[in-house]
C-alpha cells in the first residue's frame, strides 16, 4: 500500500512539475501582454469617448470592442508621433517642448528621470551602457543591471559605479545602486538580451551568460 501510495505521488509530482514547464512561459507571456496591452487600452479611452463623438455607431458600446478600437488608436497616435519627430520640422517642435518642460521645476526632474531611464532600457549595444551583475539584494545572490555611469568617491578616490536593477516583468520601475566598481561584474549580453530576461522572467535568454 506504502509502495502504491509513494508511485503515486512521485508520479503527481512529475506531472505537475511537466505542467509548470509548459504553462510557465505561457503564463508569463500572457501577464506581459495583458499588462501592455491593458494599459494601451487604459490611455486610449479618452480617444475613444472623441471617436464616439464624431463618429457615432449605430450599435451599442461593446466593453470588448472599445478596448480593443482603444488600443488601436493609441498604436496610431503613438506612430504619428514618432512620424512627425522623425522629420527635422518634428525634432525642432520636440526640443521646443521639452525646453519648455525643463523650465518647470517638479516636472523637469520626472521628465529627465524618465526618459533617461527609457534611453537607458532602449539603449543600443554600442553606447557607454553596459549590462553588469551585482550581488543584490544579498551577497551571493546576482542580479541584472545596467551601469550608467562611473563617479569618485571624494573620500577615498576609489571608483564608484551608478547601477540601475530594473525589476523583473515590469522593468520601468528599478532600484539605483552605487557601489564599488570592483565589485561590479560585466556580462556578454546586449541591451536587447537583457531586456528580454526581465520582460520574461528569464524565460527567454541566451544559454550562457558570463557569472565569474
């Protein structure tokens, strides 16, 4: 009976282990794009609510439907945006504006954060980014970031490294870290390798990566 019992639970335990491989990534992937996804719908209402005042529908509002009109028309606000700032008329209204927002004192300080932390996360393989690991939140357990920058300790001269830790599955908020160069360790992965490791969990990611 003892052996029965133990048979069957070593084989639930495989079965459910089988279980989590597959749907693990799946579920990750579905959190990932329902938060991309929610949040384009989110932004894209008060376009919606326009819509509906121009363009009336016959039929009545579909929860569905409006999420998913939402979501489309912030994807076409998004790229005539970036249409019109890729023209030379465009980047010279972009720097006006963000002139304008680096005069206002609170905003100035959010807007240069954020978008430096987006340049950052955007940032291409061949810029002065690099993707480092640092013991973190503990010794002896690694954690991604990216080094932004080198600075001086004005006591002691020794070098000082500006590390941001993004979070896993939402990357957009991160912790700063400065500590000692030498106790940073610089990988051999790229921007985009990087990026996808925390998108994902560590789901998808390359088969090496250098640790010691």
């Amino acid at each position: 009976m003892k052996r029965v019992l133990g048979h069957l639970i070593r084989s639930l335990q495989s079965n459910v282990l089988a279980g989590v491989l597959v749907i693990g990534p799946l579920f990750v992937t579905y959190l990932i794009f329902s938060f991309v996804l929610g949040t384009l719908a989110k932004e894209g209402m008060p376009l919606v609510r326009i819509f509906d005042t121009y363009f009336p529908r016959a039929q009545p509002n579909q929860p569905w439907l409006d999420s998913g009109l939402a979501i489309v028309l912030t994807l076409l606000l998004l790229y005539v945006v970036g249409r019109i700032t890729s023209f030379v008329i465009g980047r010279q209204a972009f720097r006006l504006f963000e002139a304008v927002l680096e005069r206002l004192p609170f905003v100035a300080k959010v807007y240069t954060s954020v978008r430096q932390l987006l340049d950052i996360m955007m940032a291409r393989k061949e810029t002065s980014q690099r993707v480092v690991l640092i013991d973190f939140p503990i010794a002896g357990q690694k954690s991604v970031g990216f080094l932004t920058r080198t600075l001086t300790d004005s006591t002691s001269g020794e070098q000082l490294a500006a590390v941001l830790v993004p979070n896993a599955i939402n990357p957009t908020s991160a912790f700063l870290q400065v500590l000692p160069l030498t106790r940073v360790l610089e990988t051999n992965l790229t921007m985009e390798q990087a990026m996808s490791m925390l998108m994902t969990g560590g789901a998808v990611g390359p088969e090496t990566i250098r640790y010691s």
